[in-house]
C-alpha cells in the first residue's frame, strides 16, 4: 500500500509556482556531495505573503534546484539585483560548498514589447535571441551571457498568459537551461577521452599488424597485450557510461521542454529555441561519438582477441594432428617389429624343437631303435605348425583381453 501512495504522489511532485503581474524569478542548480541528493528526493516551499515571496527547493537525482519568485509592484524599469545569495542557498539546502551548475533569473514585465529593441537595450541585453511562445501568449528574449555572478539573463514579455500557464512556462524556461547545462558535464570527459582514444585506436592497429606478422611461438605474448588494451578500453567506458547515459537523457528533456515551448518566429531575431539546439547539439554529439568509438573500440578488440584465440586454436589443431600422426606412424611400426618378432620367434622355437627331437632321434638310434628317416621329415612341418598354432592362440587370447 505504501508503494502505490508514493507513485500517486510521484504524479503530482514539483509543481509550478503560479503567479501573474510583474516578477523576478530567479534559479540556481547546484550538485550536491555524491549520493546526498538521491537520498532527499522531494521539493519544499516557504511562502511570505507579506513579502510576496515564494522559495522552492527541489531535489533530484544528481542536482539539487533553488528558485526564488519576488513579485513585482511594477514593470521594472532595470534589472533588478539578485536577492539569492550563495549563502541562503547552502542554508536552503544543507550542502556544504556545493558546486553550480547554472544561474538563471527571469524578469517577467507586463509589457507587450510591440517595440522589441528599445527594451532589450533597456535591460542591457546584447546580441539576442527572442521567440513567441505559448501560440504567441508569451515574448521570451535572452542573450545567453554568462554575468560576473555566473548568471544568465532572460527577459519575458507576458501577453496574456493567466497565473497557471504563465508558472509553468517559467518552470520550462528553467528546465530548458538546468538539464542544458547538465547534459553538457558529459563534454569535459568527452574532452578528456579525446587524446586517450586516439591512443587506444593506434595501439589497436598496432596489436592488429602484429597479429597478420607474428610466428606461432609470439601469440602468448601478443593475447596478453590484446587483453590489456581491452581492460584499459572496458575501464574507460564503465567510468564514463552513467555520465554519457545522463548527457543522453538531459538531452531529451531539453528538446522535449523546447518543443512545449511552441515557439513562432519573431521578425529580425533568431528563436530562442533555435540558437539553445544550435550551440547545445554539437557537444551532445560530441558525447555521443564518444561513447561510440569507445563501444567499437571495445568490440573491435574483443574480435582481434577471438580472432587470435581462433588462430591459437588451429595452430594447437595443427600440433595435434602430426602428434597423432606421427603415434600412428609409431603404432604401425611397432606392429610390424612385433610381426617380426613373431616370425622370428616361430623359428627360434621350432628351431629349438627339432633340435630336440634330432637329439632324440639320435639318442635312440645309439640305444639301437632304429627310427625310419621319414618320421624325422614328417615332424618337421607338425613341429612349425603346433609352434604357429601355439603362438596364434596366444595372441587371440591377449587381444580379447584388451
């Protein structure tokens, strides 16, 4: 049950402040220590009526956001000073020496600037990007100049847009630079990946030449090398995905809180939408091309070490069939040394036999049995054949034991 209440109000988890007239509305993104901020999901707000001034904390997995809305009496006449310092934003949030990711404050004037120039001169903008937003309910002008305060500045001219669209479309504003800047920590790792990759690659082609040169007698050598070209590979990415996976997904936010925006054309002036995807999209592809060559570094070096195992393995092949080759070789001589020895043995043994009987014979001769000479060539030939029968019986009886 507890569960599917936190789902519930998942669905309604930082909303919009709502608000009309005249305002100041600043915001900062700031990254809190490792692990804090995914642990404090959520939002809060303090509100003084009195003051006309609304704060809201919100929480997220990487960053942590701070916006501050001062109502205005009046369309101000400049830009007003920041009332969010540094100092109220680690007592707002808890985070010690936080790191910012961006500032951003909006000024929101009544006025429907029909006269764009003189305004924008006004509040001390310079080279600007401006579009209607809302189907035109809505002017929003910046010059995305990063101030000494590291602030950027946005101007917008309300229409006609009622308290509820005109909170939201601030909130999109704010989202479109906080995940904007979020993505773009992916592009120092990109940087700093640059000169290792084009390292990795030559020493791939290197390990890769090697392999089509080398004898047999290296490839130990040479798998070991491989193997430690594809761990320094693997280590790069596993240390870099979650970062390039955020920039990817930031990315989407922004394009998709662009798009809400429902931009039109202001004549003379490039779309704030336009000039946001023009500078923003090179260093997102940036990442991506990173994370990229470093997938097909990882499985072009995987294939280079199947590619040697598989030689490897022939070569081992190769090895095993002369082995069994030459114990065949060994096998059928053997058999024919012990043919040999057979036939030999036959005529030792036989040899041997007659002899006896000649002696036999001759014995008995002396002791005057006188033995026809015929009985002596008839043994001949039952003495050899008992001996080869004898033997062959042997052999028969050794093989069906193995």
């Amino acid at each position: 049950m507890g569960s599917s209440s936190d789902f519930n109000a998942e669905l309604h988890a930082r909303p919009s402040i709502y608000f009309d007239g005249p305002a100041f509305v600043e915001h900062v993104a700031i990254m809190p220590d490792e692990g804090s901020a995914a642990s404090h999901m959520g939002f809060h707000d303090t509100l003084s009526n009195e003051a006309d001034v609304a704060v809201r904390v919100e929480r997220h997995t990487e960053f942590v956001t701070v916006t501050r809305l001062r109502k205005l009496s009046t369309d101000a006449a400049e830009w007003p000073a920041s009332e969010l310092s540094d100092a109220e934003v680690v007592e707002l949030t808890g985070i010690a020496s936080p790191k910012q990711i961006c500032r951003v404050a909006i000024l929101v004037v009544d006025e429907t600037a029909e006269d764009l120039p003189p305004h924008l001169a006004r509040f001390g903008f310079g080279d600007t990007a401006a579009s209607f937003i809302g189907g035109g309910s809505a002017l929003v002008c910046s010059d995305f100049k990063v101030r000494q305060d590291g602030s950027s500045r946005i101007l917008l001219f309300n229409r006609d847009l009622n308290a509820h669209r005109l909170g939201r479309m601030v909130r999109r504003i704010f989202e479109i630079e906080t995940y904007r800047a979020m993505a773009l920590l992916g592009l120092p790792v990109a940087h700093r990946l640059a000169p290792m990759i084009g390292a990795y690659d030559r020493k791939l082609i290197e390990l890769t030449n090697r392999n089509l040169l080398i004898p047999a007698d290296e490839h130990k050598e040479l798998l070991a090398d491989i193997t430690v070209l594809s761990s320094q590979i693997i280590s790069a990415a596993a240390e870099t995905r979650n970062r390039f996976s955020a920039t990817g997904a930031y990315t989407t936010i922004v394009e998709e809180r662009i798009a809400l925006l429902r931009e039109t054309h202001v004549p003379g002036f490039q779309r704030y939408g336009t000039f946001v995807a023009r500078r923003f999209k090179p260093a997102v592809r940036t990442c991506q091309a990173t994370a990229l060559r470093l997938e097909q570094l990882s499985q072009a070096t995987t294939h280079l070490i199947d590619l040697l195992q598989t030689r490897i393995q022939v070569e081992i092949e190769h090895q095993n069939a002369v082995q069994i080759q030459a114990m065949a070789e060994r096998a059928a001589t053997q058999v024919k040394i012990q043919r040999a020895v057979e036939g030999f043995s036959i005529i030792a043994i036989s040899y041997y036999l007659l002899s006896l009987l000649k002696v036999v014979f001759e014995t008995a001769d002396h002791a005057g049995y006188h033995i026809d000479p015929l009985v002596m060539l008839v043994s001949i030939p039952i003495v050899i054949g008992t001996v080869c029968l004898t033997i062959l019986r042997v052999k028969h009886a050794l093989s069906s034991e193995h």
